[in-house]
C-alpha cells in the first residue's frame, strides 16, 4: 500500500457522526487519489439531481499518493463537490501543507456532508476528531481565522477556512488553506458556507514512507535536476506567474477589456513581473516546492495599503487589471488582499465585475442600479466597492454574487452577450483566439472554462513537450488542425496530475514516465507509462460522465459568442478557433458520441461498466 493510508474519514454534520471507511486497493489504483478518487466516492455518494447548497451534497478533500512525501511540488489539496456555480463537477485546488497533514494524520481523504445546525469548525489531530462551535469565528474574515485558529491549536496545524462571501453564499466564494492557499474555482466556499462549516483545522503525527525508498528518491532526484535547470521554473522563480502578462500580452492572449481589445502590450510593464517586483519582499513557496512562483508583497502606505502577505498571481492581475483596464498595480494588491480576505475566487469575481462594466458601459444597468454607484472601466475604487457589495450581497452585489451566467439572465437583454463563460464557470485568463487549442480545453473541461483539466496550453506555448507520449512540441497555437487528438492526450496527462496532487508546473520539466515511475515506487503497485496514461482516461470519462448524468450535452460544449469574433489588432488579430473542426476531430478520438456521453463500449473497457449502465439504461 505504499504512501496510501486505504481509509477516508467521513463527517456528518448533520447528525455529529465520524467514522472511517476502508477504500479498495483496486479502487485506489485505478484512481489514484485526488480528482480521481473523489470523481469515483461522488459517483457512489451523490445523487445527480443534489442541490449543491443542501445537506445531500459532499465536500470532498482529497490527497494523492505523493502527498506527505519529499516529492517536489506535490503539495496539492484537491476539492471536489456539486458545485452551486454551475449545478455540474466542482473541482478547485491550492498548493500548502493540508494533504501532507491529512495524509500523517492517517487519511487519504475526508469527505463531509450534512449540514450543522449552527456554526462550526472541526479539528482532527490523528485518530481524535472534534466538532467545535464555530460562533466567535463565524463573521470574520479569512486571515483573521487563520490566525485565531493557528493561535489557538498551534502552529503546526493547518487550517483550512472561509471567509464571508462563503458564509453569505457567494457562488464563486473559495475555500483557503491559510492565507496563501486559494481553492478558488466552483464555489467550494459556499458548500462550506450551506454546511455552517467555518473551518477545519488538521495536524498528524504518522509518517508517509513510500513502498520502495530507494527507488523513490532516485526517481525523485533525477527529476528535480530537470526542474532546478529549466528555463522555464527559472522564469518563475525569478518574476512569479505575473511573467504570463508579459508574454501573453505579446501573443494576444491575455484577455484585455472583457476580450474586447487585441494589443494589450502597453500593459506589460505596468502589469507584469516588474511591476509586482517594485513590491516584492520575499518569494514564498508551498510545501515541497523549489521553485517559488508565490510572491510576498507589501504596500505601507497609502490609499491601497496592505500588509505583508500574499501577492497577486496572473490569473489576478488579468481578471483585476487587464480585464477591467486597470493600470495600477498598487490597487490589485489591494483587490487581491480583498479577494483573499473575504474568500471570493479572483478569476470568477473579476471577470463578472467586468462583464458588469461592459453592461454598464452600455446602458444595460444604470447608476441607478448601482444605488448611485458606477462600473467605470479602468476605476479601481468602483471594483473594490462592488466587491463588498458582492461579498455581503448588497444592492446589485448581490445579483453579481450569482456569476455572470446567472446575472446575465437577470439582466436580461442581450446582456449573455458580454459574457465569458463555458458551462457557467468564468474563463481563465487566457484569450483563445491568440491560443485555439487551449480554447478547446477550456470547451471540454469538466469543470467550465478551466485552465488546469488540459495541458495543451502549455504546449502550445512551447513551455515544455513530452515525447515519451508523441507530444513533440512545435504547435502553432492559432491552427485548428490536429487539436482535438492533441487535447485528448493533454487532458490525459492533466488528469493524472490532478489526481496525484501534483502542481503541473513540476510536471512540466520532467517526463510522464517519470511520474508513472514515482507513483509506482510510492504506491508499491506496478504501474508503467501506458497503465498510467489509462487512468488519467478513466478519470476524465468518469468525470464527464457524472456531468451528463446532471444534464450536461454535447449543446453545453461550445465556446462564447465573445471568443469567435476576431479582433482587429494584437497578437492574435483576425484570429478566431474552428470550434466545429476541433470539436469533430476531438469527439473522434476521446470517444464521445454525437449527445456528448462517452461510448458504451469505451466506458466498458476502462472498467466504467455501472456508469455505462446509468448512463445507458
């Protein structure tokens, strides 16, 4: 059994029962762990037709068999549920010290459901698990928790908790490991929220000891040479993520005003690495990883002032500078520090902020909407007060807390048309008309518009290649050819690092062999390269079909109207994905029939059958 413990805890709120359940050691290697054994236990636990925000629906927090380990950047925690964002798989996941604990404490994941009658925290120190009246926590904000929490139990635990978007049931509210984690994406903040669950706060003393130690390290050592020499982990080492605004300003594929605008390079040097260099104090890194693409920052004084803590990441900057024109980076410090204070995703609250200026910009909502208030673009005062609003559901806040998808409709109009969106999840920021077969991942993620259920934007960017799996590199991000089968294989391999709670930016820099040498040194089973590969097809066929078991169809894969008009000027000017082309040669080779459901037979033969049955009956 390796670094795997067999055993989940289970927690009902409702009833203040705990138990452990064994898992199967067929279950796990299959699986893995992560994404794919908690698409597996929601399979068996959740009923398609849950609402997300009651009692029956399950919040599931998963480790992998690397967690705990010495393993470079395997420090994931992942989060799945029926998300109340978009009524289909919810999936989030942050970088810190949670999976390692869970997994000393003895488990390889915990899955809570029911709902408390008041508000409350559990605390799990090995075997004992409490429930505590959560009553003097409940109101305050995230880093305000995180440091009572840590105080009070020590600051070896760790803790994961909500803010008041989650408590006020803010559909895109997150769940943070700390102040630095950000399971940002679904709304696993607002699950918490509906469960009266503040927080949990774990610590374990057990050890994780992979099954073969000798073989492990090797694996280990001759892989991480790959990551500490890489141009690329270099890069972000030295300037953060926010080295993406640089070049995907370049390439047109950082998205400026709501997708609106083609060159965006003017805002490289006021948005970029540099720019939240001027703030720097110290990189931050999570648990296992060497290269530190976290960036601690402060700003003493002024209008924006923030203490030192986490700094923004790309996917922040773009949805609070680029998307809404905002130039200033000492506000996105400040809009950051909200978003993580208040517990709200950045790339959901961002990108329906923007979509509301748009609307606004048009005369969709007026002023008077706004309580007299405005969404001017470029305005950071105007987004910092609608993030209050949003949080605790005041005036139009409270329309926007729903998403954009869901606002829009309330609108009315043709407000749908400014929105960005697939299956209702926000796009990441990554313009798919500068990068098509991205574009298509986000088409065919089975959380909405998400840039980590697919590799392929990645290498389209030529940011790594795996040619132990035919992926050579040397793609031409704005061609249609050869996408889909292209996807299929990067969503394998996506899966495979969701599921071994693996940061895709390790796997960048070493081979999937590898990884499939790693899992099986930890693990003791005899998994190879093509083993592997199978299961990260398993999962995402698992997934998808738990999606069209909660109404999803081929109809629901489809890109916004927004992506397919091309731009006239940028780095992607004229540039626009054939959708229909791509999606023909994709649904070709994953497998899918012509409603969006996996054939029968393919399901059979990774060992789906009783989904085959459900979804064939």
């Amino acid at each position: 059994m390796g670094t795997y413990k067999g055993k989940i805890l289970d927690i009902d709120l409702s009833s203040g029962a705990v138990k452990t359940t064994q898992i199967k050691d067929d279950v796990l290697r299959k699986f893995i762990g992560g994404a794919g054994l908690a698409a597996k236990l929601f399979f068996d636990r959740v009923p398609p037709d849950t609402e997300p925000l009651s009692a029956r629906n399950v919040l599931f927090l998963m480790g992998g068999p690397l967690s705990g380990t010495n393993f470079f950047t395997s420090s994931r925690l992942l989060a799945a549920f029926k998300s109340p964002q978009t009524s289909i798989w919810g999936q989030g996941s942050a970088g810190g010290n949670f999976a390692a604990e869970m997994k000393r404490a003895g488990y390889d994941g915990i899955a809570i459901s029911g709902t408390s009658g008041k508000p409350v925290y559990i605390v799990i120190t090995d075997d004992k698990v409490e429930i505590k009246d959560a009553s003097d926590l409940w109101g305050k904000d995230i880093y305000e928790t995180s440091d009572i929490l840590k105080k009070r139990h020590g600051n070896k635990a760790d803790v994961l908790e909500i803010g008041p978007a989650g408590e006020n049931l803010v559909k895109f509210a997150n769940i943070m490991n700390t102040k630095w984690g950000s399971i940002s994406r679904c709304g696993g903040g607002a699950v918490m929220g509906s469960k009266k669950l503040k927080a949990i706060v774990i610590s374990g003393t057990g050890k994780v000891i992979p099954a073969n130690l000798e073989e492990f390290e090797n694996v280990r050592k001759n892989a991480l040479a790959k990551v500490k020499e890489s141009v690329i982990t270099q890069a972000l080492t030295g300037a953060g993520t926010a080295m993406g605004v640089d070049v995907n300003a370049m390439t047109g594929v950082l998205p400026v005003k709501n997708y609106t605008v083609g060159d965006g390079n003017w805002l490289g040097p006021l948005l970029g690495g540099g720019a939240l260099g001027a703030y720097l104090t110290k990189p931050h890194a999570c648990y296992t990883c060497p290269i530190a693409c976290k960036r601690t920052v402060k700003l003493a004084e002024g209008p924006y002032a923030i203490e030192e803590g986490p700094g923004p990441q790309y996917e922040t900057i773009g949805a609070f500078g680029s998307l809404t024109v905002i130039e200033n980076m000492a506000a996105i410090l400040k809009m950051n520090e909200m978003a993580n204070r208040y517990g709200m995703d950045s790339i959901s609250c961002g990108a329906t902020i923007a979509f509301a200026m748009e609307c606004f910009e048009k005369g969709l909502i007026t002023s008077q909407d706004l309580d007299g208030g405005q969404l001017r673009w470029g305005n950071a005062d105007d987004v910092l007060a609608m993030m209050e609003k949003i949080t605790y559901r005041k005036g139009f806040g409270n329309v926007l807390a729903e998403g954009s998808r869901n606002a829009a409709k309330k609108i009315g109009k043709n407000a749908a048309d400014y929105t960005v969106e697939i299956k209702g999840l926000e796009y990441a920021l990554y313009d798919s008309r500068g990068s098509h077969g991205h574009g298509l991942g986000f088409v065919m993620s089975n959380r909405g518009a998400c840039h980590v259920a697919s590799e392929i934007g990645k290498i389209e960017s030529s940011w790594t290649t795996w040619p132990d799996i035919g992926i050579t590199g040397g793609y031409d991000p704005k061609a249609d050819e050869g996408k889909g089968e292209l996807n299929v294989i990067c969503e394998n391999v996506a899966m495979l690092s969701n599921a071994a709670t693996m940061c895709q930016f390790g796997l960048m820099s070493m081979s999937v062999t590898e990884l499939a040498e790693a899992l099986k040194a930890a693990t003791g089973f005899d998994y190879d390269l093509k083993e592997v590969m199978e299961c990260g097809e398993r999962i995402w066929m698992l997934q998808r079909g738990l999606n069209n078991l909660m109404g999803v169809t081929a109809a629901d894969d489809r890109m916004p109207k927004r992506i397919l008009t091309p731009l006239p000027d940028g780095g992607a000017a004229g540039s626009v994905p054939n959708v229909e082309l791509m999606l023909k040669d994709y649904y070709k080779a994953r497998g899918l029939d012509a409603k969006g459901r996996p054939l029968k037979e393919k399901l059979v033969s990774l060992g789906l059958s009783e989904l085959a049955a459900r979804l064939y009956k």
